[in-house]
C-alpha cells in the first residue's frame, strides 16, 4: 500500500497535495455550520409561531436567543464561505476554466440566496422590537426558503460533478451546447439534495436540543429548558427515520450511477454477485480485507434486493481511474460511521417518541438525557463523514469521468500553498475562537437576566403592540418586582439560559 501511495504521489504535481489539504480544511471547517445556516432559520420561526399562537413569552424568549445565535453564526459563515468561494478558482483554475460555463450556475444560486438570506436575517433582528408581532413573523417566512435555495445551488454544483451532463465536447474536448437544465437537474441531483437537507435539519435540530439536555442534566427543569429541548428535538425525532430512507436511496443511486465510488465505500475488489457487507475493516493492495465484520451476500442485497445483484468491483477499470486503496478505506469508514451512528439516531429516536406517545411527557432517564446531549455532536461527525465518502470516494475525478483533480490543480508552487494553509487554519481558529466566545458570553448575560428575574419573582409579558418581545438587560431587583403581573405564577417563568 505504501509503494503504490509513493508511485502515485511521485507521479502528481507537487502542489497537489497542499491543495488539497487547504481544501479539506476550509470545506470540514464550513460545513460544520451550514447546518445552523439552513435549518436553524426554520427551528427559530417554529419557535417563533408557538409564542404568538400560544402567547407564551418563554417561546418568544427562546426564538428572540436562537435569532441573536443565527446571526452571529451567519456572520461567521460569511468569512468562511468567501474563503472557500476564492478557493473554487484559485487552488482548480482548470476545472473552473474548462467547466465553469456547464455547472457555474449552481454558485450564482448560491450567491443569490447569499444575499437574500443576509437581507432577510436583517430584517427579522430590526423588527424584533418595530414591527408588530404577525407582520415580523410573516416577513420572516422566507428566510428558511432563501435558506433552502442556498443549499439547492451548491448541491446541484456538487452533484454535476458526480454525475456530469448537459453539454457536448467539441474536437478540442471542450464542452458546447450546454443544457442548463440538465446540468442543474443531473440523474443524482433529487437523492443527494433531500439527503443533504435533510441532514441539515437533523444536525440543527439535535444540536439545539443537545444544548438544554446538557442543563436539564445539571438540575435546570423549568419550563424554559423543557420547551428548548422538546420542540428542535421533535423536528429532529420526526426526520430521523426519515433520513434513514434518503440515504438508502441516496446510496442506491450512487449505485447505479456511480459504481467504481459504490465499491470504494463498500470495499468490493471484484465485480460478483452474492458479494458481503463488512462492516468496517481494510482494504489491502490484493483485494482482501483486514478486520471488520463480514455479513454474507448483504450488499448485492442492499444494491438491488436480492442476492443474485451484481456488484460492480475496483478492478473493473484501470488503477489511474479508480479511488487508490488508501482512498477507499477512508470513505468506507467515513460510510460505516454514518451509518452506525444514523442506526443509533433512529433508537433514540423510538426511544422518545414511545415515551411522548404512552405518557405525554419526557423520557425520565438520565441516559436518555446523555444521549441527546451527545447527539449534536455525532451529528456533526456524520455531516463530515458524509462530506468525505462524496469525495474521497470520487477519487481520481474532480470531474467524474472527465477531469482529474491532477489536472485541474493550481500551477502555485507547493510552498506558496503550504503558507497560506498555515494562515488559514490560524485565521479559522481566530474566527472560531470568537464565535464561541461570543455565544458563551451571550449565554451568560441571558442566564443572569433569568436569574435577576426569577429572584425577583417577575414574569416577561408576552408581545402586545409594538415594540414587542421580552427585553434581555439584567433588571433590578425593584424594576422587576415593579414589573411583575399579580396573579401570574412562577410556572412561566423563563428559568436560565443553558
């Protein structure tokens, strides 16, 4: 395995390997936000609607937080978008050069949705306190829609490099006639971009929830953290199973319509039917494989049903064209993991909603607690992980069957890109470090109004006329025993910030 990494690496241009680097870098860095970018939006107005509908000032408490986190987040997505943008045509100026015309239109979605979705997070923050309740609530609406049309033109852009189509090469191998609508709309568009969103909505979903498992662990039990926890966990509970059914068709589609990434993510060696699952495991440069799981005739019976389903195999094209052993292992790992945590997702899932379905009410254990606030992370992990099976498992093609990524490679000189990688991951840190400071401190200051409040036994009123919402400044102790409304109980109290 080593012998033939060297021989492919000799035979490469030397800046292919920082560029890539620099690549898999910003890319696993931005996407662990787009989640929270596509789908928070929508966990934020369900919020939202509940504390008009209900006039239920905690619910109103939650959206107003969630929006303060959704704009910084954004904020920060910016910087690390505008970077990865710049990377398109600086580190594959000959994908972009030769290809740009078929696919570019996807980015130009993107860009656009960009811009909306900057504009309408503007527009939600202003009228929290200057636009009266339902018109703020209804101009917010399609901030969840520029959200998903964001997400539309990166994945199309995406999966036209998977499954490229829409053009004709001339007799220099240049594309012409191009189709725009085949290009957008390309045999693995549908499966990849419901699985994707999907994800997204998931990932944002357990990641808030985690948040208040993590306070309802630590004794916080008022009505603040039930409602934070129940309602994004909910809308994560309802998908997960969801989300098992589009990645079984996601994959099924890989299948067909890219069989050589279908055998790297399953490690088949050679084209056969009745071929096994293994669970885990390594590749070796012979064919075999090195530990995991073997279940018999399970993958011809997850291609197609049976187990008489042909596999197509590694061998079945050259060892230029096809993921290096290496490679292959990488995105059947990134794969099992996937799926396995996927697998645990959906218990967990059962898990509650059984008890939300007999009892009405929460699951009581401090496992089950555990477990969701552990489940935004491995979210998280599975978003990576999904990233890298697309990819890695793509391997040699930045353009499946057109253009190698050796040949689409930046002409900077290695040296040059291993700087600017070292300034990057600097730069991120930088911006990451920031964003959580910022969220912690944000956290703070909402757990201190709480608590103000609740010592002075005052109770947020829900939103009547403009200005509306529950101001978030620490009150005295006088000015919120002043506020309070006689009769109301402690019940509505908005608890602390987790």
């Amino acid at each position: 395995m080593l012998s033939t990494a060297a021989a492919l690496l000799a035979s490469t241009p030397s800046q292919l390997l920082p560029a890539r680097e620099l690549m898999a870098f910003t890319l696993a860095s931005h996407i662990l936000l787009v989640p929270f970018g596509v789908a928070l939006p929508f966990i934020t107005l369900l919020m939202h609607h509940r504390a008009l509908r209900r006039d239920d000032p905690v619910a109103l408490t939650l959206a107003r937080r969630w929006s303060a986190v959704m704009a910084v987040q954004f904020a920060v997505g910016v910087v690390t978008g505008t970077v990865l943008s710049f990377e398109f045509g600086l580190l594959w100026p000959g994908m972009m050069g030769r290809w740009g015309d078929v696919f570019g239109l996807g980015f130009g979605v993107e860009a656009w949705a960009f811009f909306l979705e900057a504009v309408l997070i503007a527009v939600y923050l202003y009228g929290w306190r200057r636009l009266r309740p339902w018109t703020h609530f209804w101009l917010a609406v399609p901030l969840p829609l520029a959200a998903l049309m964001g997400a539309f033109g990166i994945i199309a852009a995406n999966s036209w490099m998977n499954t490229p189509q829409g053009f004709r090469l001339d007799a220099q191998g240049r594309p012409v006639q191009v189709d725009v609508r085949q290009a957008i709309f390309t045999p693995i568009f549908g499966a990849e971009y419901w699985h994707f969103v999907v994800a997204m909505f998931l990932t944002a979903g357990y990641v808030v929830a985690g948040v208040y498992a993590v306070g309802w662990l630590r004794g916080r039990r008022d009505r603040y953290h039930r409602l934070g926890f129940t309602l994004p966990f909910t809308v994560a509970a309802i998908l997960t199973p969801v989300q098992f059914v589009l990645g079984d068709s996601a994959a099924r589609a890989v299948f067909h319509k890219q069989p050589v990434k279908f055998a790297a993510t399953e490690l088949v060696w050679k084209t056969d039917t009745h071929v096994p699952e293994y669970m885990f495991g390594r590749l070796n440069s012979d064919g075999t494989i090195s530990g995991g799981l073997r279940i018999p005739q399970l993958d011809s019976i997850l291609a197609g049903f049976k187990p008489s389903t042909e596999v197509t195999g590694l061998t079945s094209v050259a060892a230029a064209d096809r993921p290096t052993v290496l490679q292959a292992t990488i995105a059947h790992w990134a794969f099992d993991i996937m799926v396995t945590i996927g697998s645990l997702l959906i218990l967990l899932a059962l898990w509650y909603g059984w008890c939300r379905l007999r009892r009405r009410d929460l699951p009581r254990s401090r496992w089950f607690f555990r477990c969701a606030a552990v489940a935004g992370a491995a979210c998280l992990v599975t978003v990576e992980c999904g990233w890298i099976t697309t990819e890695v498992g793509r391997q040699p093609w930045i353009v499946y069957d057109h253009m190698r990524v050796s040949e689409a490679v930046t002409s900077t000189g290695a040296g040059s890109l291993w700087t600017m990688l070292g300034i990057v991951v600097l730069v991120y840190a930088a911006v990451f470090g920031s964003f959580l400071a910022v969220v912690l401190k944000m956290r703070t200051g909402w757990r201190r109004a709480d608590e103000g409040r609740a010592a002075a036994g005052a109770v947020s009123a829900p939103e009547t006329g403009t200005p509306y919402g529950p101001s978030e400044p620490e009150p005295t102790a006088a000015a919120a025993a002043a506020r309070a409304l006689p009769g109301e109980g402690s019940d509505r109290s908005t608890g602390g910030a987790s």
